[in-house]
C-alpha cells in the first residue's frame, strides 16, 4: 500500500506513522516550575540527538507542563523507563491538573538531582540531567499553528546505578528499558534479545 499524509487515507483503522517509526526510546522528564511544581511525563518524541555536547531532545503535542516549567526554569531530567517501572511510567501520563505531581500520583520515589533543581526518579537505573537551551515550534509546510514543540537541552550530568556497569560497561540490556510502538504497543530490551556488529573499518 501507499498514501499520502496529507489525506491519511490509509483506510486502516489507525495511522501506521508511530507504528513504523519504532521503537522510540521514551524521555520520562521531570520538570520543575518557578514556583516549586514537580511534573514527570513520558514522550515516546525523544531521543539524544547530540554527543559532543552531549545533547537530548523531546516533542510534545501542545505546551504541556513540561515544556512550560522546563522554560521557566531552565532544566530537566530524564529518567530512563523500564520493564519494571512500566505500571508507573504509564499512570505519569494522566491528564493530571497543572502542578499536580505526577510522581506522588503514580507511587514514585524522589531522588535529589545533582546539578539541576528537578529530581529524578529514585528507583530509575538512569537519569541525564540537562539544561534547557531552546524549545522550537515545529510549524507544518504552509505555515500555521505548530501542534508540537520540541525541547532541545544539554545534558550536564549522569546518574548510573553502579548495579548495571559490569567490566567497565554499561549493561543497558540488563535495566530492561521500554521502547514505545504505535497503538498501546511497547517493546523491551533484554539480554536474550542484544545483538553485536562491528562497522566497517574499526
């Protein structure tokens, strides 16, 4: 089959888009606002988009919380979603009230941060710490409102837990993160399922 976005008449009962772009490793972000307002959301638009700098970058759909206290403030963590915080990550997506914390609404533990003010997920095996440097509107070919808005930030600090670096590596297939599909659909990295290739020329 084929069909063009514009129209979407793919005459299946949901748009394919997310289910081919995948998986997406998902940004769960904790933000802060000015006045003390912790939120964490899961955005399955997320990915690192920069090593030197270490950058990361997530997408979402309307100014949500995250995107408004991540400006204020100027900071964000991402936590990195497993297998065994999936319960969890998903009841962060409730359409809570502004200034709601989603942290204490899913069962989650706080953790302090090292170098920015949000805080991590306690029992999350890894969170990068960032700085917020833009957020870019992504306005559609013609021109018009932009349904979403990507948040670009540098990554300044990393927590590991010293549980899952074995001889010098980390074992990212060993914390068993969550990818998301399209639908309500999700994958999971684990050890069985890691694969290694050498590229050409090293």
């Amino acid at each position: 089959m084929f069909y063009e976005t514009a129209a979407n008449t793919h005459g299946l009962p949901h748009d394919p888009f997310k289910a081919l772009v995948s998986p997406r490793p998902i940004g769960w972000i904790t933000t802060i606002s000015a006045k003390g307002e912790v939120n964490l959301s899961p955005y399955s638009f997320f990915n690192a988009v920069s090593e030197k700098p270490h950058m990361v970058a997530f997408s979402s759909s309307g100014r949500k919380d995250a995107v408004t206290f991540a400006e204020e403030t100027k900071e964000f963590v991402c936590n990195l979603a497993t297998f065994d915080l999936r319960e969890e990550m998903n009841a962060t997506s409730a359409p809570l009230p502004r200034g709601e914390n989603e942290m204490i609404h899913a069962g989650l533990a706080a953790a302090p941060s090292r170098l920015v003010k949000p805080p991590r997920v306690a029992n999350a095996p890894a969170a990068l710490e960032c700085k917020w440097l833009q957020t870019v509107p992504l306005v559609p070919m013609g021109g018009g409102e932009p349904g979403y808005y990507l948040v670009i930030g540098q990554v300044v600090g990393i927590y590991i837990d010293d549980r899952f670096i074995i001889d010098g590596l980390v074992d990212t297939a060993a914390m068993r993160p969550i990818a998301r599909s399209g639908y309500r659909d999700y994958f999971v990295a684990t050890p069985e399922t890691k694969f290694s290739l050498k590229r050409p020329g090293t």
